[in-house]
C-alpha cells in the first residue's frame, strides 16, 4: 500500500510527519501526549527513526543560472523493497502538501516548469539534483518527493536564496609577514551550478595560481584559487582583489563579484638618503641641516650620521634631522645610516661645500678653462700657417719631378732597331752589347732632352711619344 501526503489530518499514511533533517528518534515532544500514543498506535508495526531526508538546510542560487541540490533520504526498513523502477523524483515549491505548493520539475515528466535532471541515483537512495536556469523571484521553500513503489515527500525542506548577484569569493586571512617569506593566498567562491563554475582571477597576480572545483562537506560545490609568491617591500599596503566571474544559463551575460584586502610587510630600510638644506653650497655662519629619510616598516628606530674625512670615519650626531652652523672646519663628506628591527642601510655621502671655497675653485676653473682654449687657439692658427708654407714645397718638389724628362719603360733587349740620333752616334753601337728597346717620353717644350738621350754611350730611345703638357 502506498504512502499518500494529503493534509495533517489524514491517517497513518501521514509518516512523512516524522521524516525529519536529522531525525533519529520517535520523540516529537511538540505533539502532545494524546498525539504520541495515537501515532504509536498508527505506526506499531514500522520501525521507528527511518524516514529521513538529508539537504543542505540554506543555499545561494544565482538567478539564470542552475542549482545543485545535495541530497540523501531514508526510507522505513519494511519499505525499503518498495523503492525500485520506475523510480522518479519531485521537486516541490512552497508547501509539503498539495494545497498550496508548485511542482517545479518531476523527472518523469518531459515538460517542467523548471529545467532539471536527478543526477543520484534514487536506487542507493541518492536524490542529488539540478534545476536550471532559476528565476530570480524563485526564492521559496523546496521539498524532495519519492514517487516509487510508493510516493512520500519529505517534510524537511532545503531554503533556496535567489540572489541576482553573486556572494563575494572568501579570501584568507593574511596576518603581518615580513619581506623574503613565501606567502599563500587562497580565495574559495561557491559554484551553486557546476556547469558555470566561476573563473577566479587576482589583480595583481603576483605570482603563479592554480584553481581546483572541490566538494564541501555539505555536498555542495566551491571553486578555489591558490596564489604562491615572495613577499616584498614593494607590497606593503598592496591592495589584492580576487574576482569570481560567473557565466549564465541565459548566454552571453556574466556577473562578478570581488573581494579586496591590503597586505602588510615587515622590512628593513629600504632608499636611505641624505640631504643638505638649505643647499649643499652654505656661507660661512649659516645654519645648516642635514636630512635623513628612509622606507621601512616598522618605522626607523635610530638615525645615525657620520663624516668622512678621507678614510677616517666620524660619528658626527644621532637623529633624522642634524643642525649645526656652518664653519670652515665643516666643509667635508657626511652620510647617514637608517635602522630598525629588521636591519640598517646607509645613505650616500652628500659634499658640504664652504661658499667662499666654492667661489674660489670656480674661479680657478674658469681661469684654467679659459687658458685652455687660448692654447688651443694659438695651435690651430700654427698648424693652419704651416700648411700653405708645406704646399708650396710640394709644388717645388712637383715641378723638379716634371723637369725630370725621361720615364723608361723597359723592354726586352733587340738587336734590330731604327733610332732618331744622328749617323754619328751610330757608331757607338758596338761599345755596348746590350741594346735595349725604351720608350722614352719627353715633355713638350723640352728638346734639350733629345741631345742628353745618349751622353753615357748608350742608346735608350728607341721611339720618342711627344706629350702635350
């Protein structure tokens, strides 16, 4: 005989009255003692605490989106046969009962209200579901009904918050590290749908992240984001946000929500500097401050200053700021050291300069500037004088070489050849064995060269090519 939800006044078949969150024994105290001995009465012959449902008591749907439904029941052990094929699911909205409640999705029907599947398996009493794209004015009570060898729905119920924007992602906790330390970040975003879950991002991204679905206690789902870097002082006070996007069942439209924290870093002195006021170039008798800043976290505990004075080093005063009136034993280098509970740094040395020593090397330099260029000056004119007197020599030298009539171009020895000398010196031939054959070029205007072709006995020309000047 099956099991029939109808009204509170209706008879045994009303044992979903006692299928209860967590209900694991038959003592209902809010029924008077009439009603405990009546429904003892009614159920004497079932085992008592075996109806149950278990779901999530509260859950977050995004509107548009799907929802996932953990959910596990009980059934009683004389009905335990019952629950076989064809076995469907109900999920009702508003009421347990009939009057007054909505069924959204049956997994036996094809048509629903709401889009849906039971992802458990009813066999192994498993009633995990999904709805889909959820409305947002769908914020109500939902109850879970067994349609089987029987049918029951559960009096316990699931709250469901339709919200149009999602909960913010949780980030964890960061307390004060100091800088060079590993950190971890973690930032956990629920996922109601599992088939948008949402796409966790950090800005900035520090470092590298690695993003995992997991499973809740409660059988729900969350997505979480894990971000590894090395601390700095560079992010002190460095506001990190992680953002949860979520996509719709609706199509292109998302919507994000985000979650922002500020980092805070424990560090040494970091940019240590000193400087003069009110110049590094101060008059005699004038009052002079040195100034030392620097970076840190916590705060500089000591400021310390010192002289150079070649390689002697020293302590000239303690605090940030250090005034003195300036006199001609002061001129000289000076720094500062910083430090904290984490470490100290030094400045760079600044040049405290008496003006009337200043005043001095400028004038210097610009004297010695000054004969520098004349130097120069008188150089160049010199090298720029001496240049037209060079050319004129090479002119001299390029005329001798062009008085110079003869340029040979030797060939092989003949013993045959015609000569322009005069019969005479014909004779001579047989004075030199060698007779060689040249081409002797003679300037225009140079005849005398003609009569000084033979003067040592031998005959040079063999042809003579008269080149115009």
């Amino acid at each position: 005989m099956g099991i029939y939800n109808k009204n509170p006044a209706e008879t045994a078949a009303e044992v979903s009255l006692w299928a209860t969150w967590e209900n694991k024994s038959c003592s209902p105290t809010m029924y008077g003692l009439s009603h405990v001995l009546l429904l003892n009465f009614l159920l004497s012959d079932v085992a008592c605490s075996s109806w149950s449902a278990k779901m999530p008591q509260n859950l977050l749907a995004l509107a548009d989106s799907c929802l996932l439904i953990p959910c596990l029941f009980e059934v009683m052990d004389d009905h335990a046969d019952q629950v076989r094929m064809p076995a469907s699911g109900v999920w009702r909205k508003g009421s347990q009962w009939f009057a007054g409640s909505t069924d959204v999705f049956n997994s036996s029907k094809s048509q629903n209200i709401l889009s849906g599947q039971i992802l458990g398996d009813l066999m192994a009493k498993n009633c995990t579901s999904i709805l889909d794209r959820i409305p947002h004015n769908y914020s109500d009570r939902y109850y879970f009904r067994l349609e089987t060898g029987f049918k029951l729905t559960f009096e316990n119920a699931v709250n469901v918050i339709v919200t149009v924007f999602p909960q913010k992602p949780k980030v964890s906790q960061v307390t004060t590290i100091r800088e060079g330390t590993p950190l971890i970040l973690t930032c956990r975003a629920p996922a109601p749908c599992p088939h948008l879950p949402p796409k966790l991002s950090w800005t900035p991204l520090l470092g590298d992240d690695a993003e995992t679905l997991e499973e809740n206690q409660n059988g729900t789902l969350s997505v979480l984001s894990v971000l590894n870097f090395t601390i700095s002082h560079l992010h002190h006070k460095q506001m990190v946000t992680c953002t949860a996007n979520y996509s719709l069942q609706t199509g292109s439209t998302s919507r994000r929500s985000e979650q922002s924290f500020h980092l805070t870093v424990l560090y040494s002195p970091k940019n240590t500097k000193a400087t003069v006021r009110p110049s590094d170039v101060v008059a005699n008798g004038t009052l002079v401050t040195l100034l030392c800043s620097s970076d840190s976290n916590p705060p500089i505990e000591n400021y310390t200053w010192f002289r150079e004075q070649g390689s002697k080093v020293t302590l000239w005063g303690t605090g940030q700021n250090l005034s003195f009136y300036m006199t001609p034993n002061d001129a000289g280098l000076y720094y500062c050291t910083a430090q904290n509970l984490h470490g100290m740094e030094r400045s760079s040395a600044v040049n405290l300069i008496l003006e009337e020593q200043w005043k001095f090397t400028v004038v210097l330099g610009v004297i010695g500037g000054s004969v520098t260029l004349v130097l120069a000056v008188v150089i160049l004119c010199l090298l720029r004088w001496r240049k037209p007197e060079e050319s004129l020599v090479s002119a001299d030298t390029k005329d001798q070489k062009e008085d110079h009539c003869e340029f040979y171009e030797n060939m092989a020895p003949r013993f045959h050849f015609k000569t322009l000398a005069s019969e005479a010196d014909q004779s001579q031939q047989g004075q030199d064995e060698n007779i060689y054959n040249n081409s002797a070029m003679f300037p225009m205007g140079k005849p005398s060269c003609l009569s000084e072709a033979g003067s040592d006995g031998n005959i040079y020309a063999n042809s003579v090519s008269v080149l115009s000047a």
